[in-house]
C-alpha cells in the first residue's frame, strides 16, 4: 500500500499495528500535530500502537498545557514510546508521566549497503574526481558566516572543490547519499548529514545551535563532540 493522502482513509480492520516514525514528530509545526504525533484517529481502535525515535528537535519542552492534557489521555492507548534524544525521557517523564527508552535514529538501524544501492547508478553529471569538500545546510542563517569562514579556509588549504546537496533538487537523496559517499569531507548543519557523514566514514565538522539535543546526544554516544561545533 503506497502514500494515503488523509487520515479518513486509515481504516482500523486494514492494519495489525501503528507506528509514529522518526524525526520531529512531536515539534508542533503542523496542523494535523495530534494525527502525526498521537494517532489522534486511531484513539479508540483496538490496535498495537508505538511510537519509534520522536524528536522535539532542541532541548526544551514546547508543549503547553492542552498538548499536554491531551497528549496523556492519547498516549494511554501506545504499547511503548522511544524518542531520539535522551533529554526527552525526562521531559515526557515529568510532564506527562510517561515511560519512554532512548532509541537510534533509524538511518542508523540499516547497513550501509542499502544505501549504496540507492546512489550506485547515480549519474550526476559532475566530474570532480572526488576532489571536493561537501555542503549540506539546513536554513539557519545564523550559522552562515561560521560555516563560509570554515570552507573557505578548507578549499584554501586542501584545493577542494565544493559540491552542495540541494533540497529543491528532483533527485535530492541521491545527490545528498551520492555527494557524502564520494567526498573528502563534509561541512554541515544537519542532523542527518552528520548521520551519513559517519555511516560513511568522512571527517566532518557539524555546526549546530546550543539547544539541539539531537546532534548533543549523537555526539556524546560516539565520543565526536569536538567535530559537533557551536555556531558561536
């Protein structure tokens, strides 16, 4: 079964259990916040319900006092709950009352492999002779100034092309997987560019705001807190 396009398809008879993916999927940000987040349509089904890696994205608590009310009387029905963040078991603990485990991003939960698979006949028309330092940013305008000072000094010394990975582009995970597998190095602002930056072995240093727990955790699990950079 592909993509459904609203919540009033989901039928319960349809599925033997749910799942909340990964990623932010408790930031507010989005109308349908109770349906992503809580499986509000799902309340009264007779169904296993998890949710898997959830993420608010930084270390703070944004829900307020509806979130929170409703959010304990949907979490009722969810067989376990996992987050992404360690900050975040504290956080659901204290204000919701509720037990939650400290689980891996899932692009971490599959061998590098799969994702050579996606980019092996990848053909992006660019002949750098994998001679190059590769960008990947997220909008934090804030971090721009740090982020141009460190490549520039970067291309100086090691005579590195640049090769930037592009959302807006139509084949953008082939060329964010393509752009990190064949590079010498990786300056970014991402989350997930630091994921694959490790997954496929390339120094990089990550830039990041004070107050994103998921790089802080990442960092302390692995023991690369000196390549994860606060903007300032």
């Amino acid at each position: 079964m592909g993509p459904i396009p609203n919540f009033s398809e989901i039928k319960e008879k349809d599925y033997n259990i749910l799942i909340v993916n990964s990623d932010q999927t408790w930031r507010k940000w989005n109308t349908d916040f109770y349906d992503i987040a809580f499986l509000r349509f799902a309340k009264d089904w007779n169904v296993p319900k998890f949710i898997y890696a959830t993420s608010i994205g930084f270390n703070k608590w944004s829900f307020n006092k509806t979130d929170e009310n409703l959010a304990k009387i949907l979490l009722k029905n969810f067989t376990g709950i996992s987050v992404r963040e360690k900050s975040l078991i504290e956080f659901i603990k204290k204000h919701l009352g509720f037990k939650a485990v400290y689980v891996l991003d899932p692009t971490l939960l599959i061998e590098k492999k799969y994702y050579l698979k996606i980019i092996e006949k990848y053909k992006n028309g660019v002949n750098l002779n994998n001679n190059y330092l590769f960008t990947y940013r997220i909008n934090h305008t804030i971090l721009k100034n740090a982020m141009n000072s460190l490549i520039s000094k970067a291309q100086k010394k090691f005579g590195y092309a640049l090769y930037n990975a592009d959302r807006n582009d139509g084949e953008y995970i082939e060329t964010f997987l393509y752009g990190i597998k064949n590079c010498k190095a990786v300056v970014t602002d991402s989350f997930h560019g630091t994921v694959f930056s490790i997954i496929f072995n390339k120094p990089f240093i990550t830039f990041k705001r004070k107050n994103d727990e998921r790089l802080k955790t990442l960092g302390n699990l692995l023991g690369i807190q000196k390549r994860i950079l606060n903007y300032d």
